[in-house]
C-alpha cells in the first residue's frame, strides 16, 4: 500500500488529502501538524472586529480520522528526503510520497524592536490586543508597517487597516485619530500590478489612509518607526506585518537555502523524488519580478493540482495539469467587501482585476470559509 505524507494541515495540506482520498479509496494517507485544530488566517480580522472568537472558529484536525485519514498531532522535527523519511518527537515515518505544506513562520527579530514596541498583525495572540487598542484610544496616530515580503495574504494589511477605520468611525473617535501605512514595497499590491495596486490606493485614500511605499523599516522604537533612508515616523500605536520565513526542518533538509522559501514550478516537485512542496513555504516565480502570492486559495490549487499527479502516478493515467494559478482574495472594509480575482499563468501573463465593494463580496467571504470546512473536515 502506497504512503502519502502530509506536512501541514491548512489550506494545501487538507485539499491534498481530501483530492486523494475521493480518488484512491485505498492508500494510506497521513497528515502530520504541530497545532491540533485549523483556522482560516482571515479569522483574525474577524477577532479584531469583534465578530469572531478563537474559540468558536477553530476546527478540530482529528476529524480528518472519520475519513480515513490519519492525524499525527506533534512537530516535524526532521525530513530526510533521500531515505524517505520524516520524525517527529515520537515518531519516524516512512513514505512513498511526501507534500510539504508547512507554511511560514513570522520572524519579528528581525526588525530590532519590532516586538517589544508593536504589535503583529498575524499573531493570533495580538487579535485581541489590537482590538483593545482600537477600543480604547481617544486620539494620535495609527501606523501600519509591512516591513518585509512577500507574506501571505497580501491584502490582509489594508483590509485590518479599513476595517479598524469601519470600527473607530462607530466609535466616535475616527476624526482625532490619524491613521498611516508604510510598506517595503513600491506600491499597496505589487504581486497585483499598478492598476489593482492604484484601486486600492483609491479606496485607502477616500477613507483618509495615507499609503507610503518604499519605505523598509530597520528598527523600531517605543512610539517610533526608523526607515533606512535616515526618516522616522511617531505612532501611538504600531500594527505590523514581520518578515516571513520557512521553519527551521525546511532548511536543515535540504530543501530551500537559508532565509529563501521552496523554490518550484507549476508542477511543485522538489529537487527530491516523490517530494512536492505546496502554499506559503515555497516560492512559485511567474516571471522574473512575478511570484504567486502566498495565500490560502493558492495553496488549496497546488494542493489539489499535486494530489492529481500522486494519483496518476500511483494508477499509471498519464500525466496530470500543473496548477493553474487561478484565485483571488477578499478586500474587506467594514460592513463590505471587494474582490481581488487572479490568474497568474494566463497567455497574455498575469491578470488582476478587482471587483469594487460590495456586501455580497462580505457574505461570499464567510461562504468561501465554510465550505471548505464542511468539504475538509
């Protein structure tokens, strides 16, 4: 009986399995994650606004057993692709086929500072932090920062920033509170293209959020923000997107060279046989300025896209179609929403588009969660 692997149970990891398992009834197929449960990343802008609990959002990874599919609940502590091997604490587990979706860890120490003078955006424990921030403060300044790239779920930072302005609007307080975003890049969405990038620095402006690109943090100070270029900006309070890297087995393995990501093609083969890699950890160039953002949809694609090539393999089909970049990402603002749509391997390159708010867009957003919830779990 063939073994597939599974490192990571989010949004590749799951959509693999389940691909799998409705196609090959008979293999064995094991997922292995340090964290027991599964949530959606765009869960904690729920948090922030109040409208979502930690608690009641998160979903059980143990249920994938119903499924016949069994669940490791500890850390990958070494992969060892040429003796086909993974251990965890207690474990060593053998494969036929290994897909690696572990995702990226955030890595404040990098920006001296950063975590002692701001709070991160993605932190699941900083939710409710920024939330009692956003309640509490009668005036000054609020400063976003994406002080490194790529990260995942690129327009995440503008939907926490328009939907804290949706909530200090309710308030009372938006008119004494000043709110900024400074980021690495040139401009609000570079993966998306000037046209996209320019929509979104429209909808920023109309709420009276000024957008600085190009501005690459290299400390932070208590109610300080320093750029290389000498300049600092004052905050009251500092929201943060970190760095990003790949957890530390991704490098001591072999497969991506220290501070990169996984480096594939649309095909998500690793330079290691029966290896794929898949979602935030890997790195999947366009073009040679171009790489498909790292969010949850995307990961889902690839997933599906390996698990159809594992299973032409294992059953000798032919060969099965590479992932076909094709997404998109919400914009949310409040009590409405935007659509970014992508297609990132189109013939005439890559495509963005992003459909004006609307409150069906907030509706298909919760929609978009759970049914992969419900198909997944």
């Amino acid at each position: 009986m063939h073994h597939i692997v599974i490192l990571g149970g989010g949004f590749g990891g799951l959509a693999a399995a389940n691909e799998i398992r409705a196609r090959l009834p008979d293999v064995k197929i094991t997922i292995v994650d340090k964290k027991d449960y599964f949530m959606m990343d765009l869960v904690k802008l729920w948090i922030i606004k109040g409208t979502r609990k930690f608690e009641t959002s998160k979903k059980p990874l143990n249920t994938i057993t119903k499924k016949g599919i069994d669940f490791v609940n500890e850390q990958v502590l070494e992969i060892n692709p040429v003796y086909r091997k993974v251990k965890t604490r207690t474990k060593e587990i053998t494969y036929d086929y290994l897909i690696v979706a572990l995702g990226v860890e955030l890595a404040p120490e990098k920006i001296p500072g950063l975590a002692d003078n701001g709070l991160i955006l993605y932190d699941l424990d900083h939710g409710p932090k920024i939330r009692e921030k956003i309640l509490s403060i009668k005036s000054g300044k609020i400063v976003f920062a994406i002080t490194g790239m790529p990260y995942k779920c690129p327009p995440a930072p503008f939907e926490a920033a328009l939907i804290i302005n949706s909530m200090l609007k309710e308030i009372g307080t938006r008119n004494s509170i000043s709110i900024e975003f400074y980021s690495v890049g040139p401009i609000t969405l570079p993966a998306a293209g000037p046209d996209v990038s320019g929509q979104l620095l429209e909808m920023l402006e109309k709420e009276n959020i000024k957008f600085y690109g190009s501005c690459k943090t290299v400390s932070v100070e208590k109610n300080s923000l320093k750029f290389e270029d000498g300049r600092s900006v004052q905050f009251d309070l500092l929201i943060a997107v970190p760095p990003h890297k790949a957890p530390k087995v991704v490098y001591e393995s072999g497969l991506a060279q220290d501070g990169q990501f996984i480096q594939v093609k649309r095909d998500c083969k690793t330079q290691f046989e029966r290896v794929y890699a898949i979602g935030d950890v890997t790195n999947m160039m366009v073009t040679e300025k171009i790489a498909v953002p790292k969010a949850g949809i995307f990961a889902e694609g690839e997933g599906i896209a390996v698990a159809q090539q594992i299973v032409t393999q294992i059953k000798n089909e032919g060969t099965a179609t590479p992932f076909d970049g094709k997404g998109g990402c919400f914009v949310e603002m409040g009590n409405t929403a935007g659509y970014v749509y992508v297609d990132m391997f189109s013939e005439q390159g890559p495509i963005t588009r992003l459909d004006r708010p609307a409150p069906e867009h907030l509706a298909e957003k919760e929609q978009f969660e759970q049914e992969r919830i419900q198909k997944w779990l």
